[in-house]
C-alpha cells in the first residue's frame, strides 16, 4: 500500500480499488494529485484478484479514523464496494456514472465517497465526476435531517 504522496494531510483523499477498478485508481489518484489534494492511497497495487470488501472497509476505516474527509473508491461495477462501505454510518458512498449524479450526491446527500465501475465508465467521465464531486458542496436545508439519519447507526 502506497500511504499517503504528500503532506497536505489535512486535504488528503483516501483512495482505494480492486484488481479491477485498479487501472481506473491510476488515473484518478493522478486526477487528485493535479488538483492539488494529497493522496492517501490504501491500495490495490495491481491486478492480482482481490477482495473489495477490503477496500472498501479500509476507506471507511481511514474516514472515521479521521485520515481523510473524502473517499474514492473503484471495483469493477462500482456495485459492491460502495455496498462495503455503506456498512459504516461514517460513510455516504455513492455510486456514479455522470457529472449530474455526482453533483446531487453532494448536493443532497452529503456524500463523503464517489464510486465507480472501473469497467463501466470511461475514464474522461470520471475524471469530470470526480472534479464535480470534489467542488460541489452540500446544500443543507431540508436534506439534514435525511443525511443524519442516514449517519446513525440503527
């Protein structure tokens, strides 16, 4: 597991994939470090197959240990590992497949973690989700109730 690349630990992304959303990881781990965020990267480191359960704990692990605001994770449909961090109340990982649904994920939902399907998204329209994701704030309001609720564990 590569840690983090940079110091700006404050700033920090936590990065995770399997084996098939690992070429995906690359090009966004490549993404966050060109828009200035530090990168803490929990791995894969390849292609040998994995498990993304454990990729997507380790994100989750990394948010409510306080490592990270913010989480990418990538398995090959993008289904199951946001399944896997949904577990954890700390989380609000959404499942995206374009600008809009990244958008209203922070909109509305306060999402702290953007999945993807490595096999299911170009890389061009995740980079721009991922941007989307990262600029756009929560707008509060009515939504808070719903995101609080969705934080605590039943």
């Amino acid at each position: 597991m590569n840690g983090v690349t940079n110091d700006k630990t404050k700033e920090a992304v936590v990065i995770a994939s399997d084996h098939a959303g690992f070429p995906l990881k690359l090009v966004l781990k490549e993404e966050l470090e060109a828009l200035g965020h530090g990168v803490l990267d929990l791995g894969t480191d390849g292609d040998q197959s994995v498990d993304y359960p454990d990729f997507g704990y380790a994100v989750a692990h990394a948010l409510r240990g306080g490592r990270a605001r913010r989480g990418v994770l990538i398995c090959g449909s993008g289904i199951g590992i946001s399944i896997a961090a949904n577990r954890f109340p700390e989380v609000r990982a959404a499942l995206v497949h374009d600008a809009l649904g990244a958008r209203m994920a922070r909109l509305h939902n306060d999402s702290n973690v953007i999945c993807f399907g490595g096999r299911m998204i170009g890389a061009d329209v995740a980079r721009d989700c991922l941007r989307v994701f990262l600029e756009t704030s929560f707008e509060g309001g009515r939504h808070v109730k719903r995101v609080d609720k969705l934080s605590r564990p039943l």
